[in-house]
C-alpha cells in the first residue's frame, strides 16, 4: 500500500508530572513513542513523520539513526493543526495514515486494517467503550455510516450517551486531506482545529467515511498520566507472556513476568515467577529459568537450569549448565557446556571452560579457565590493581583449592593443584602441587582477654 504515517506527538503531557516529555515515558523500559515508531516501521510506509513541540531536542536525540522526518508544531493548536505541519512530508498520490505518539499498543494489524479501509476517503479507527467519557462520540446516519465526530466537550447530552468513541487514529488519501484541512475553523469549545472534523467536511462533500473497529479497548487506550501508563504496562506484558505460551513456553504464571526487550524460546522452556528479561534474549530447548531472575543479553542454551535469584547481564551460557541460585554473569561471562556456578559466585569477562565448576562465594574477574577445572569455595581472582586489570589464566583440569586469591597477571598450569588459602602471585606449574601459607603455630597456655570489671 501507498501509505506515509504521521504521528502526533506534541502535547505536554502535563498530568506525566515529569521532566521527561510525554512521550518518552518509558513502556516495557522503551519510550512510548518508540513503541508507535516500530509500529509505523513494520508497515513499510514510504516516510514516517513526527510531529513534536515539547522536549524537542530530548526526543530527536532518542531517534537519531532512525529513518524519520520531523515536523515542529509550535504552539499546538490542535490535532488537525498537527497534521497540517507534517503535509509538506507527504506526497499527493500517498494515503496518511494519522497515529499517536502516546497510544502505544496499537497493531500493525489493526493499523493495516484502517489504511485499506481509506483508498477513496477517509478511514476512521473506533471503539466501544463501557465509559466513553472524555473521548469524541462517532455520530452515524440511520442507515448507519459515520456522518460526524463530537467531541465531549461540544457534545449534548443525547451524543455523551454514545458508546461508540473517536481512538483517534485516521487514515485519508493526502489530496483529500489537504484541502479539508486547510478548511478547518476552530469554532468549537477548545478554540483547537479539530482533525475529526474532516469527517463531517467529507460528508458534505459527497465522500464516504470509512469505520474500523478496533477489537479492544486495550489496543488504542491513549496514555494521560502515570496511573493510564500502568495500565498498559500490564496490557503491554500480558501480550509477551501470551505470545511465549503461544510459542509452548511454560510460565509459572502470566502475571509474573516482565518482558523488557525479545524473547525467543526453544521447546519445553519453562519459566518460573518474578522473572525479567531485557534486551535480546535466547532460551534454548528444555531451558528452565527459576523465580526472581533478572536477564538481560544473553543465550542460554539447551538444558541448562538457572536457578533462583540469578542475575545474567549481556553474558553466554552453554548447553546444560547450571547457575545459581544467587549468582550473578556480568557482561562477557562465558560458560562453556556442562559448566556450573552456584551461590554467590560473580563471573565478569571470563570463560568457564565445559564441565567447570565453581560451586560457592567465588569472583573470577578477566579470566580464561579451561575445562573440568575446580574453583574452591571462596577463591578470588584479584584482577584490579587500583589502576588497570589483568588476567588469569587457569588451564585444563586445574583444581584451585578453598580461599585461593590468584594475582593477576597469573597462570596455572594444566592438571596443577594449589592447596586451599594460598595467595598465588607467581605462576603455578602444570601438574604439581603449588601452596603459599605462613607456618602454622600453636601458643600453648594463651589464654583470651577478659572483659575488665570497675
Ligand atoms: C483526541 C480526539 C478525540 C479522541 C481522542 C482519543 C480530536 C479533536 N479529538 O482528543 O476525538 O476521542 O483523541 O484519545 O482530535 N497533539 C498534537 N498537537 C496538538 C494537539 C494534540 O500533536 O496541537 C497530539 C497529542 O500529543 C496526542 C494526540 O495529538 O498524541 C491527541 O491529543 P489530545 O489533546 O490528547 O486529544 P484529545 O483531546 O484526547
Ligand atoms: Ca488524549
């Protein structure tokens, strides 16, 4: 289809209560206007333009690298005055197809629906509303096609009894559009020009309007205030978890799940609750992710279990591997097939070769440990000397003993072994035994302080 997308975005959003304009307010960790610009992406318009007047400057720096023309409506005289300041965006032959920046959860199903339904004239996008108050009332004929639309505040009593409302959102070819907007007057109760008043200029000129209902109130709810964006937080997160059950995903349940980015997901993945994903995210076949993970960036392959209270940031982890519960993978963490981590270990730029285990209280920071090598409880790799890091380098089937701190820059050898408590500053050879500990000492008859009396 020929369509070009205008969105609107220039109201203040002053009920937000916030410095950040209206439409940036985040969504899902996305600003709201970012939400309809994918949409108007994955319609394949020939331009998608952006009508803007608050926080100029914060919401085209949002945008930069997008593939977007930008209109200034400066002051804001209503939603038909903003549609004027796209025109010279858009070409004569196209069909604008009219959006707004703060009514995020529309479809691009829904908004395809609407373009077809304006090849010869304008297409208005409705809904049925159990309270259609503040919203305009769509006013049909007899016969039953849109004649008008009234705003509440222009509206009689009889009209505000009407349920069916304007979501606003419009679709018309651009050379109708054009004139009839040109031919706005502002002679309502808000002095504003109305873009819903093309639809009666279309009646009058013989051209018929064009209705599509919107399947749910959910889809075009337009966002004021922050109790109105809650809302469609949870309307948003209801259609992630949908969409994962869908795709055979288990959730513990629906209600507990925070999709914050993409997920996708192998057969038989379950999920358990309290869960939140950010950025991309891929779960393999037979992934089973515990209650309260935090997960942002990262593969996790087939098999592997993530246990309670885990937090995985831009990291990989193998087929089969366990972590957790209480671990934390930090960016560039690497675990290998078969490997383990278990309670309150943190890994960061590090790889743990296949079938490794560091099971307990462990930091291994800028490290390279190969396979089938055991890390004791509570060993550190001291990578930070105040001023740079460096690396450890721990080779196949090496065993670190408990409370080993490695100082970095270090090697172990391959099959070496360093006994428990050592401080290892110098490299520890392949295959041997490799300690560092103060002599141990009995002081026979010491005897411990006692608390003085008065
Ligand atoms: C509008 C519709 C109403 C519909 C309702 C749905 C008109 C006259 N009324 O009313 O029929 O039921 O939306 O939510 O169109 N905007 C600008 N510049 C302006 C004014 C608005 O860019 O000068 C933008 C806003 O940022 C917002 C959208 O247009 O994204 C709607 O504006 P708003 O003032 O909320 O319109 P309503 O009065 O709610
Ligand atoms: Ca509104």
């Amino acid at each position: 289809m020929n369509i070009s997308v205008v969105i609107l975005a220039a109201g203040k959003g002053t009920r937000m209560h916030s410095r950040l304009p209206k439409v940036l307010q985040p969504l899902a960790s996305r600003p709201l206007l970012e939400h309809v610009v994918t949409t108007a992406e994955s319609l394949a318009a020939n331009s998608i333009c952006v009508v803007y007047g608050h926080g100029a400057e914060t919401v085209q720096e949002h945008f930069a690298g997008r593939d977007l023309n930008w209109a200034l409506q400066e002051p804001q005289l209503g939603t038909g005055h903003a549609v004027q300041q796209a025109m010279p965006h858009l070409k004569s032959d196209e069909i604008a197809v009219i959006l707004y920046g703060d009514v995020p959860l529309v479809r691009p199903e829904t908004v395809q629906r609407l373009a077809g339904a304006a090849t010869a004239g304008p297409a208005i996008l409705t809904v049925v509303e159990a309270d259609p108050t503040g919203y305009g009332r769509i006013i049909r004929n007899p016969e039953g096609a849109v004649v008008q639309i009234v705003e509440e505040k222009d509206a009689n009593d009889e009209q505000r009894r009407i349920n069916e409302v304007n979501t606003g959102l419009l679709a018309c070819p651009v050379h109708l559009l054009g004139p009839w907007l040109d031919a706005l007057k502002a002679d309502n109760a808000q002095g504003e020009y109305y873009l819903t008043d093309v639809v009666a200029s279309a009646v009058a000129d013989g051209v018929k309007v064009g209705a599509v209902r919107a399947d749910s109130g959910a889809e075009v709810m337009g966002i004021n205030d922050k109790a109105q964006l809650a809302v469609a937080e949870r309307a948003y997160q209801q259609r992630q978890a949908d969409r994962l059950l869908a795709a055979g995903v288990t959730l513990a349940d629906p209600a507990r799940l925070d999709v914050r980015g993409t997920v996708t997901a192998g057969s038989d993945v379950f999920v358990d609750v309290n869960v939140v994903f950010s950025g991309a995210v891929e779960l393999g076949d037979d992934v089973q992710i515990g209650p309260n993970c935090v997960i942002g960036n990262a593969k996790i392959a087939a098999g592997s279990v993530i246990h309670a209270n885990s937090v995985i940031e831009d990291a990989l982890v193998g087929r089969n591997c366990s972590v957790g519960p209480f671990a934390r993978l930090r960016p560039q963490a690497e675990m290998k097939d078969g490997a383990r981590v278990g309670n309150f270990v943190e890994m960061k730029k590090t790889t743990l070769g296949a079938g490794s285990k560091a099971n307990h209280l462990t930091y291994l920071g800028d490290a390279i440990i190969g396979d089938g090598v055991n890390i004791g409880c509570g060993t550190i790799t001291c990578n930070y000397d105040g001023a740079n890091k460096y690396q450890t380098i721990i080779g196949d089937n090496a065993f670190i003993g408990s409370g080993v701190e490695l100082v970095a820059p270090v090697e172990v050898g391959a099959g070496a072994t360093v006994g428990a408590g050592s401080t290892i500053g110098k490299d520890a050879p392949a295959g041997e035994l490799t300690l560092e500990r103060s002599r141990q000492r009995t002081i026979s008859g010491w005897q411990r302080p006692v608390k003085k009396k008065h």
